[in-house]
C-alpha cells in the first residue's frame, strides 16, 4: 500500500485527525437536538425551525470559509493545514464542550437564543478543521498512488470515527446505576461526559497530528474572492463532481434512514447484541476493507471501472433487498450479505470521489491559475448537508405516502415507504452512472498530462509568462503545419511529414535530432493518448520554439494507445527545453481536448484553416 516512511511521516497523523474529526461531528449532529429538547425542554417546533435555517446557512457559508482559508495562508505565509486544523481543532473542542454543558439555571428566554449562537459558533470552527483535513487529499502531489491511498485513509478513518461515536455513546448512555440495567437515561452528567470524551480525543489528535505532519506546504497566491468564484463555477469538472457528491450523499443517507427496517422481515427479531454481530459488523468491516484495498482496486482495474462497479453494487444490493421482501425471503445471513455489498459499494464510491475533487483542484489551477484546495473541497462538504436535507425529505414524504395510499396496518405502510426509499437510490446510482460516463473527463491516460505536471507550476512566473501559457497553442500553431485528411500508411510516414513542416516553418534546427528526440519519448511511452488521439512529442537544443503540427487522416492507424482505438488525430509537439513550455502547450492542449465534442469538431472541419480557426477559438474561450 505505502512504504513505512509515507506511514511514519504523514499516513498514521493523517488516518486519526479524519478519525477524531468525525467522532465529534457524528457526536454534535447525533445528540445536540436530544439534549436540548430532553435536557433543557426546547420546544420541538423551535428546535425544527432552527435546524433548517442553520442548514441552510452551514452549506451557503462552506465556499466562503474556505476561500478565506486559502486566502489566510499565503497572507500569513503559513501552512494553512496546520494553522486551520490547529485553530479549529481547539475552537471546536472548546464550543463542543460548551453546548453540552450549558448551566441548568438559564432561563428558557436566554436558551433560545444562546443554543442557536453556539451551533452557529460550532459550524464555523468545525468548518476549518474539516475542510483542512479533507483538502490534504490534493496537497500530497498529483501521483496515482498517493491520491488514491490518502483519499482512502482519509474516509476509512471517518467511518471509523463514525462508529467509535456510536458505540461509545451507546455505552454511555446505557449506563445509570439509578436506573434498571440497561436503560436508556438522557441526563446532563452523561451528556458531559460523553462530550467531555470525544473533545478529548479532538485535542489529543490534533495536536498529535501538528506536532508530527511533517510535511512542507508552500502558500500559493489566491484570487480575490469574485475571481476565485468564476474559477469556482466555471470548473466544470469540479460541477460535475458535486452533482455526483450530492446524488451520492443522498443515497448513502436514504440508505441510512432505511436499511434497518428490513430487520422487522427477519422472523426471529434478535436481540441489539445479536444484531450487532450479525448483521452490523459484517458492514462495517466490509466497509472497510474496500477503503484499505481501493487503490490495489483501481491498480488492477482503473478508476472509471471501480467507481461504475461501486454503483452496480449499490444497485444490485438494493434490488436485491426489495425483490426478498416482497417475497418474505429475507434472513440474517442474506441481510448480511447484502448489506456488506451496498455499504462496499458507497465505499469505494466515496474515495473515488475523494479522488476527483482532488483532480478537479488540479484541473481548476491550470485552467484558471488559481489554486483553491479548501475552496474547492468546499463541495464535498456542501454535498453531504445537501445530501442529508434531501434525504430526510424524501424518507418523509415517502413515509407520508404510504400513510396515504396504503391504509393497512403500520408495518405494511412503513415496508411500502421503505421500497420507495429504496427507489430512490436506485434512481440516484442509475443518474450518477449516466452524468460520469457522459460528462466526467478526469480519469484515464487521456488526462495523465495534465494531473501528473500541474504541480510543477508556480506562481512566480511573470505576467507575460502567464499570458503565454494561456496561448500557448495559438502561438506554437502555423497554419503551415496543419495538415487536413492526410493520406498515411503509419504512423512512421506521419511523423515524417509533420517533421519536415516544422522544419520548414524553422520551428526545428535539426530534423535527425528532432526524429531522434520523438522516437525517444515513443519507446518510452507510445503516442496514442485514448479517443482516437496521438500526442507525439520530443524537447531539446534542436527546437527554437514552441512548435504544433496537426493531422487529420483519411485512415485510422494503431499508435499505441491504451483504450486499443485506432487514431485519426496526430499532434505534434516540439519544445525547448526550458522547463515551462513543454507543460503549458501539452496541459493546454489537454484541457481543450476533453471538452466534450470539440475532437469530433475538428474530425469535421472542412479544411486545414477550419482546423486551425477551432482550435484558436477554443483556446481563447478557455483561458482568456
């Protein structure tokens, strides 16, 4: 998975600050409602209104806050991870602790108005250390293997916080000497000390996690607020991501609210300790084991393969789980299963889109020159408050619904709510296949030159460097050495011809040397990027500027790729070998070929200057 110095230097504080993060959100969002209303007596009407009008305010301030995160750190010069998990590791224990230990001799007037100010206090604190944590997944470097296992870690250790949190609370709570053996008591001394627990835990990893994160991040410069907006918008890989996220989160939590139902079908109904380990921990250890074997997953298969197999997992278990009630099949050993399948499922989806939020940071600092990790981690957040909104309406008006139309006794109606739950999230899978397969462009070989050289940007370069990377198409392209429908028997014949208008238009000093340069760059990796495309490329002494040839060929013809489509576009770069010019014509070349459509464009154009006209266009619309 990872060598035992990534795991000494950042894996091990990584895993338990998601850990410790998650223990006092899932404690926060479980149980500050009961306590007020069984504690303090707060009118249930109230405390309804209060929640949906911080919801709405804690997914409207995510994007702010994290804009002022990334704009806090290169104002400091500090590393804003450490300084925001540090700060709001401490703001967060310190209010948690607060809410749940609010005096008994405030009056009923005050309360109102002092437990909204606090949970408002808390959404903010816990705003920074949450979108701190998370925007890690990016920071670690664009590699596969990196990215993938740290998205992984950073949600198998949020499930475990999860149910830590459960469990402890479940214990907690159960223990009251006054009370008969196994009781469910709801008294301010078990609300502090549980509270008082999972604060400890907060600080103690926080700190932890400062003291021993040894990683050095370097403050990049961010745009002002109304320019990091359009970045933020204008993303449209990061737009599609969220939708996903959303549509994701709702199901995962219509699935929450439902899956327990189906107990009540077992004959037998067991005991909570019976329950327990026959059909709850088989979950959660399935569960888990995905996120520790996700990147062996995606090294086996790809990426696109794992999160498609994710959503027919999620499908089939939900299914499955329907078609068994209906015909009163169901056992533990069959719930079981079909729960670990569902729950594996949402896993391996979850880090995949881990994964792509991370890219999409990538994809959005060289579109935009703006880097904006908290910013755009911003949306996973959003989408799980988003996510979790929706999914309780729709359990409600689902359960409402069968109230309506199904008038039989109480177990009947709520089995009829549950399969429209269910529904749901089949609807919901089906939805998010269709808007990735069709929409999402972040993944493949296609995109390797883009995510694996983003990080070797800076923002030191000039603005007239700045200026030529935005157009760094339209000024290595000569119409010259655009070729349209060109007659080729392979991709030898190709190469020559394209070499010989660089020569010609003195982009290249040499043509052996540069021939010699491309064949280079083809034994080590093959021209064919995917899609019927060919990128190949060569850098050195002999090229005296950025240069592109393009063809468009009569003939499809094997160059290598990995997808195994023959190609009937041929770019070819040259480049010298200053470090910055390579990056900016590939990474913009890249960005304009996965928008949807414009390769077939070009497969359409009616001539050499058509060719050249659409590929200028679509530079200067995406960059300028």
């Amino acid at each position: 998975m990872i060598d035992r110095q990534l795991l000494l230097r950042w894996a091990t504080p990584y895993a338990l600050i998601n850990f410790a993060r998650d223990c006092v959100n899932v404690f926060v969002v479980s149980f500050y409602f009961l306590y007020l209303f069984s504690v303090h007596g707060m009118s249930y009407k109230y405390l309804v209104i209060m929640i949906l009008s911080l919801k709405v305010f804690d997914i409207l301030k995510e994007p702010i806050l994290g804009f002022i995160m990334d704009k806090l750190s290169y104002s400091l010069k500090k590393d804003k991870f450490k300084f925001s998990i540090l700060t709001g590791g401490i703001a967060t224990c310190s209010i948690t602790f607060v809410m749940f230990n609010i005096p008994g001799f405030i009056g009923q007037s005050i309360l109102y108005i002092i437990a909204p100010l606090l949970l408002i206090a808390y959404l903010i604190s816990y705003s920074f250390i949450d979108l701190s944590v998370i925007s890690l997944c990016a920071t670690f470097g664009s590699s596969a293997r990196i990215r993938e296992t740290v998205s992984a870690i950073s949600r198998g250790f949020s499930v475990l916080g999860f149910c830590f949190t459960v469990i402890m609370c479940s214990y907690i709570f159960a223990k009251n000497p006054s009370l008969p053996s196994g009781a469910f008591s709801l008294t301010q001394d078990i609300f502090s000390r549980a509270s008082a627990t999972v604060c400890i835990i907060l600080a103690g990893f926080t700190f932890l996690f400062v003291c021993t994160y040894k990683y050095s991040y370097q403050p990049r410069k961010v745009l002002n607020f109304v320019q990091c907006i359009k970045a933020f918008f204008g993303n449209d890989q990061l737009m599609i991501t969220f939708s996903i996220t959303i549509l994701q989160q709702i199901s995962i939590f219509v699935f929450a609210v439902t899956h327990g139902y189906f107990v009540l079908l077992l004959d037998n109904l067991p005991s909570n300790k019976d329950m327990f380990i026959m059909i709850q921990l088989p979950w959660v250890c399935s569960s888990l084991i995905s996120f520790l074997y996700y990147r062996r997953l995606v090294s086996a298969f790809s990426r696109k393969s794992i999160f498609i197999a994710s959503l027919v997992m999620t499908m089939f278990a939900t299914l499955t789980l329907v078609i068994i009630s209906y015909f009163g099949a169901v056992n533990p050993v069959l719930l079981a299963i079909l729960m670990s399948i569902a729950t594996s499922g949402y896993a391996l989806n979850l880090a995949s889109t881990t994964v792509m939020t991370a890219d999409c940071v990538d994809y959005g600092e060289f579109k935009f020159s703006c880097r904006s990790e908290c910013m755009n981690f911003s949306v996973q957040s959003m989408s799980l408050k988003i996510g979790t909104l929706f999914a309780v309406a729709i359990a409600g008006v689902s359960f409402s619904y069968a109230d309506i139309f199904c008038k039989k006794e109480a177990y009947v109606d709520r089995m009829y709510s549950i399969n429209i739950c269910e529904a749901v999230i089949f609807v919901c899978s089906v939805t998010i296949a269709a808007i990735y397969l069709t929409s999402y462009m972040l993944h493949g070989s296609f995109f390797e030159n883009i995510l694996n050289s983003l990080n070797m940007f800076k923002d030191k370069t000039s603005p007239a460097q700045n200026r030529a990377k935005r157009n760094a198409v339209r000024y290595a392209l000569d119409e010259h050495c655009v070729i349209y429908k060109m007659r080729a028997k392979n991709l030898d014949e190709v190469i020559k011809i394209l070499t010989d208008r660089l020569y010609s238009v003195r982009a290249i000093t040499s043509r052996h040397e540069f021939l010699e340069g491309i064949y280079k760059k083809l034994n080590e990796n093959p021209a064919g990027i995917g899609h019927g495309i060919a990128i190949p490329h060569a850098r050195g002494a002999y090229v005296k500027r950025p240069a592109l040839a393009v063809a468009s060929l009569t003939e499809k013809m094997d160059c290598g790729s990995a997808d195994n489509q023959d190609c009937d576009l041929i770019f070819m770069i040259a480049v010298p070998d200053d470090g910055i010019s390579h990056i900016s014509l590939i990474g913009n070349l890249s960005l304009m070929l996965s928008e949807p459509g414009f390769a077939n464009k070009l497969r359409q154009s009616g001539s050499s200057e058509e060719i050249t006209r659409r590929l200028i266009a679509c530079e200067r619309n995406l960059f300028n």
